[in-house]
C-alpha cells in the first residue's frame, strides 16, 4: 500500500521521463556502480552517452539481472 501511495505522488509530481531518469540515476548495478552512467564507465570505461547499442543492452540487462 505504501509503495502505491508514493508512486502516486510521484506521478503527481514529476512526468514519467523524469522519474525514469531519476532511478537509471540511482540504481545499483553491481561493481560498486550506482547509476547507468557509472556503470558505463565501470564496465567500458566511457560515459552512457557514448554506447554502442549492444553496450547499453548489456547495462539494460544488468538492470534485469539485479530485480531478479
């Protein structure tokens, strides 16, 4: 229930782009990075702005690996 709640309030608050990027900003993908761009340069050493399709990919699947 208070997980809806706050999901509420955030859609009130921010667009979904917004709240997107808030949590590629702040999510944990393991090799002590936190964010996507962290882990572009932790596992390419480049920023994500600068990905190959199959880089940003793999992050992806990081980010389905580590939600189980």
């Amino acid at each position: 229930m208070q997980e809806a709640l706050l999901a509420l309030w955030l859609e009130r608050r921010y667009s979904k782009e917004q709240i997107l990027g808030i949590y590629l900003n702040r999510v944990y993908l393991g090799g002590g990075a936190w964010g996507v761009d962290a882990a572009s340069q932790r596992y390419f050493g480049k920023p994500a702005t600068q990905l190959t399709l199959y880089e940003a990919a793999a992050i992806a699947g990081l980010l389905r690996a580590r939600r189980g």
